[in-house]
C-alpha cells in the first residue's frame, strides 16, 4: 500500500502545537490536489487563476 498513514509525520517545530502543524499539512494537501487538478489548469491558461500563483509569488519573494 503507498501513501502515508496517519502519523507517518514526525515533525517538532519549536513554538507550534501539534495541532497547528495537523491543520497546516491538511492545509497543504488541500493546496496540492487543487494544484494538480484540471480546474487550476484551465484557471491558468485563462488567467484567472489567484490561490496557487499568490504563493508562487510570495514563496519567490521569501528567496529560501
């Protein structure tokens, strides 16, 4: 079976509760699926598209 299971995520972020993390990685998966899906890719051929192309430009704007 592939995937990840509940509690496959070991992640200790100093000054976050486990709760926090939980809801951003739902967060997270939610964000991927849409990204992945052919509504977003007819949104950005269209030009329309603002929830994926905001974070792109803000995790540009970051520079990590």
């Amino acid at each position: 079976m592939s995937g990840f299971q509940e509690g496959d995520f070991d992640v200790k972020i100093e000054g976050m509760q486990e709760e926090e993390i939980d809801a951003l990685l739902k967060k997270y998966k939610r964000l991927n699926k849409y990204r992945k899906s052919s509504i977003c890719a007819i949104k950005t051929m269209d030009g329309s598209e603002d929830i994926i192309s905001s974070l792109v430009e803000e995790a540009e704007d970051v520079n990590l």
